[in-house]
C-alpha cells in the first residue's frame, strides 16, 4: 500500500489545538498524519476533522479529515 504523510485536519497542521498550546491528540504534536492509500474526504465532518457542534475530533475519521477509499467498516485510519 502508498502510504503518504498529509497535514492534520484536526489542528490544521499546527501540531497544537487552535490558540493553545495544548499538544493535538489526533497527531500528537507532529501536524502530520500517514495515511495508507487513495483517500476520499470525509463527509460526516467534511474534511475539517472535527464535529461541528462539539469542537472534538470526528468520529468518522479520527481527526484525519480524510478516509481510505475503500474503508472498512468502523476502522479508523492508522497513525504512523
């Protein structure tokens, strides 16, 4: 499988949360992601990797913002 580094959707590649410094959960610092594979956006959160009501990371793709084209059922996408 390709597997590419991409920015994170959930703090926008900062590595910390949004006006904090508050190390990212969902890159843990890095403000990259590796992701394995062609990817689709992800329509539950549209690519921004967070819930829109609950500032939390989305629960379709991890925080990843992206998801495997063709993604198994309830897996997430793996964190490198």
């Amino acid at each position: 499988m390709d597997v590419r580094s991409i920015p994170c959707a959930f703090c926008k590649g900062e590595g910390v949360y949004s006006h904090t410094q508050i190390t990212c959960t969902v890159c843990h610092g890095q403000g990259r992601v590796s992701v394995e594979g062609p990817t689709v956006e992800c329509p539950q959160c549209r690519g921004t990797g967070m819930e829109a009501k609950s500032r939390l990371p989305c629960l379709g793709c991890g925080g990843f913002g992206v998801l495997p084209l063709k993604q198994e059922k309830g897996r997430l996408p793996r964190i490198s």
